[in-house]
C-alpha cells in the first residue's frame, strides 16, 4: 500500500492508503482529516497541494488543474481531488 506524508504548519502526517486512492475522498470520509479540500471538483482549488516527491506516479495534469493551477504546475502544485495514488507521496498543504 502507498504510503502518503502530509506536511502542513500545524504538523507532518503519515498513513498508509489503498492504491487508487483519491486525497480529497479520504478527507472526506475523515481517513485523512487534515487535508484542506471544497468542491472536491477541481473548481475552488481549495485542495493545492506541492508535491514534494513521488510526483513521477502522478498522472499528467488535466484540463481542470491546467485551467486552475497554469503555471503553478511547473513548481509542483496540484489539485488533490484530481490524483489517485498509485504510489508512496509527500506533499505539502498551506
């Protein structure tokens, strides 16, 4: 199973999660209760994370992030509600 690390101000977190897994689904059933999330649709970017590592098992970017993020994708930021994990990740959340 991947395992995810979650760094924010307030602390880092760590937990194993089922491959296939979406972020801001498991925030929303509390499997992952300090992640940030809204929509969960790609619209309010409420959910932007920075990909530490583990960005290469990421997807490609899809139309909502390139419309949402432009050029923020170049330094690492994504949308969580458009990722599935397929593999370990570390990312941050302000």
């Amino acid at each position: 199973m991947p395992n995810i690390t979650l760094h924010q101000q307030n602390g880092t977190y760590e937990q194993e999660v089922q491959e296939g897994s979406n972020l801001v689904v498991l925030a929303g059933v509390k499997k992952l209760p300090h992640l940030k999330y809204g929509c969960g649709m790609g619209k309010c970017t409420k959910c932007t994370i920075r990909v530490i590592a583990g960005g290469e098992s990421l997807q490609e970017p899809n139309w909502k992030e390139q419309k949402m993020l432009g050029e923020r994708l170049e330094q690492g930021y994504r949308l969580a509600c458009q990722l599935y994990i397929t593999a370990d990740l570390e990312f941050s959340q302000e």
